[in-house]
C-alpha cells in the first residue's frame, strides 16, 4: 500500500490543472439563487477528499446532505464545511469538519494535497479542497443531523466513462443543463462535481487505475500488425 500511496502522492503533487479540468464537469449555469453575492466577500470553506482501501479498492467517501432550506439541500458533497474562529488552516477546517460529521481520526490520516479553490455562487463561498490518505479503512460515523447517508466511492468506478451523465432541469427559473457523476442512485454534479473532475484527472495519470485489459493485445491488434 505504501507504494501505491507514494504514486498517488506524486500525481496530486503535479501542477494543477485547475479551472481547465473544473470546467468539464460545471453546469451550463453556475448562478440559479435569488440573491447576487459579492464575491470579494465571499465566505471561507474548506472540504476533505479522503482516499483509503476498501475491498482491496482505493475510494473516497462523499456524503448526502439532509433536505433543508438552503442551497445545497438533499446534494452530494464532500465532507466539509466554513473556516472557523480558531482553524490553523484550511487543512484543519476540512478535518474538523469531517471529524464532526463523519467521525473519520484525523490522527489516522495523512496530508498529500490542496486542490484548486473554487467559488460557489449561490451560497458565496469559496472552497479549498484537501485531499488527505489513509492506510487504515474508516469507521465512519455519520452525524445525523448533518448527514443523511455516507456513499464509499471507488475511484475505479468514478473514472468509468459512463459514469458520466448530463441532465437538464429548470431551477428557480432557470434551465440548467449539466453533467454529474451517477453513482448508484446518487448524482454528483455542480461544485462537487467540477471539484472531483480536477482530482480525478491527476490521479488518472498515477496509473494506478488502468486498466491492463485495455492494454491486451491479440493477432489483430498487436503492434506489428499496424
């Protein structure tokens, strides 16, 4: 495992490739609130991308909100939430934050890197995601009142080109038409989704994820055959 860490590690620590890789995945419109924020005073966030083995299969753990009247009831999202009075850091936000609501050991995970920011505009925040590893599978223990249910992801799946889905809606009066990620019964789509895209496109590259079987060659197909 320690290996695999060290090669997902050196692909998270790759130059970003921010908005470019965010983009793939962000809904034709990206403002359907009925209050315009300025977004010089946007507030501070800070979400956690874990990534650990389950089943012999490295995943991340994303998390289903309770319906509520805010702008992100009933969605997807990653473990996280606004900076607070006494966080060190973004860092320390993001596993604060996942500690209350997942119950992860923070003492148990190492840091390997922060992904881009990004702004969201119908709640005015800015989110920096970190993603952290941890060699020992979680105990997780959802806070209800904040989490309705917690969906292990395996990155085999994520990176699965029918994944990959668009849907178009209208919100607040607004049609929308947007790609998510469908996972099971749950669809990722909006920031969470243009947040997993930049991560998902630097692990990609680790190799750690290819498939040998796309890589096989017969007597039709082998290279002095071209």
């Amino acid at each position: 495992m320690k290996k695999e860490i060290d090669i997902l590690t050196r692909a998270l620590s790759k130059p970003l490739p921010g908005i470019e890789a965010q983009r793939l995945m962000s809904p034709s419109v990206r403002f359907t609130g009925h209050t315009k924020y300025d977004s010089s005073k946007a507030r501070i966030s800070s979400v956690l991308i874990l990534l650990y083995k389950k089943n012999d299969e490295w995943c991340i753990p994303l998390i289903q909100r309770p319906k509520y009247d805010g702008a992100h009831s009933g969605q997807v999202s990653f473990p996280g939430g606004k900076l607070e009075e006494g966080d060190r850091s973004f860092l320390d936000t993001a596993l604060r934050e996942a500690e209350e609501e997942v119950g992860i050991n923070r003492n148990e995970l190492s840091f390997i890197a922060e992904l881009s920011s990004l702004y969201i505009p119908n709640s005015n925040f800015i989110v920096y995601p970190q993603v952290c590893v941890t060699e020992f599978e979680p105990l997780f223990i959802p806070d209800r009142r904040e989490v309705e249910s917690i969906i292990e992801v395996p990155i085999c799946q994520l990176l699965a080109p029918d994944t990959v889905d668009r849907f178009q809606r209208n919100i607040n009066g607004t049609i929308v038409d947007a790609p998510f990620y469908k996972i099971d019964d749950y669809m990722i789509w909006g920031a969470t989704a243009m947040m997993l895209s930049e991560f998902l496109s630097l692990v990609e590259k680790s190799g750690l994820f290819t498939n040998p079987l796309l890589h096989s060659y017969n007597a039709c197909n082998a290279p002095e055959c071209r």
